[in-house]
C-alpha cells in the first residue's frame, strides 16, 4: 500500500501476536501516559471496527480502526504511532487508508474526536472542527471533527 516507503506496510491484524501488539501499542500511547490500566485501551466497537497497522521489519509502529455510525458516516477511533517512529507520514498512511476502507463501504463522511493536540495533524489530512467536545480523563481536550468523502 506505501509505494514511496516499502520498509512500512499496511496490514490488518490477523494472528494474536498480531492482536497483541496492536492492543499494546494503543495501551501504550492513548492510556498509559494518564496511568490507565491495561485493558482500559479497549472499547464495545472492537469487534465491529476495521482495524489497521502499520509494521516494519521488526514491530508494529502504528495502528488505527474505523467503524460505521451509520450507512453514510463512519468513526475513526484510536490513532497511535509509537514515539519513535512520529513526523514519519505513517499517522497520514494509516488515515487514508481507513479513509478507502471507508470509501468502499460507500459512505459519505467521516467524524472522529481528535485531541487538541492532534488538531494540526487532522487538519492537515484535510479534517474539519466541528466543535468541542470532551475531555478525556479531565484534562486531554477533545474536539468532533469531519470530513466529507
């Protein structure tokens, strides 16, 4: 799927080393900083999402999923890349490929929350606020964003 970088590809999770490490590394970068406990980076639309990741040659550096809302909108969730492998364009990889995972269950929008500090990032990927929502363990501001496929 990443033609202009071939040490990363996009994949869906499919062995439970796979799940695990894709769990993990949600855990890791959406919970753990705010002293969650494992198991707290899991959520009801799990078996009912698209989840994808993104692997190099030795792990697994970014994942993301997508559910349907509806039969016209659809809900990206859960976007982590781990830290040492950020500003490398696979945050932008794993979106647009949900966004074509979404394209071809023919749905016209999708919304997500994103955090505040993921703004610059959503917005670049072509995202608009809608408004603000919550915050995530009182203190990580949310905002509703979409975009019009």
């Amino acid at each position: 799927m990443n033609q202009s970088n071939p040490e990363f590809i996009v994949c869906t999770p499919e062995s439970e080393t796979d799940w695990q490490h894709y769990f993990h590394l949600r855990w890791l970068v959406l919970r753990a900083p705010w002293n969650q406990p494992p198991g707290s980076e899991r959520s009801d639309n799990d078996n009912s999402a698209i989840h994808l990741m993104i692997k190099n040659k030795t792990s697994i550096v970014a994942i993301g999923s997508i559910h349907l809302i509806d039969c016209h909108t659809a809900q990206v969730r859960f976007m982590a890349v781990e830290p040492h492998f950020r500003r490398k364009g696979l945050g932008s990889m794993i979106l647009q490929s949900l966004e074509q995972k979404a394209i071809a269950l023919k749905v016209k929008r999708i919304i997500l929350n994103a955090r505040e500090s993921a703004l610059p990032f959503y917005e670049k990927n072509k995202f608009v606020r809608l408004k603000k929502t919550h915050q995530l363990f009182g203190c990580i501001q949310h905002y509703l964003m979409e975009k019009k496929l």
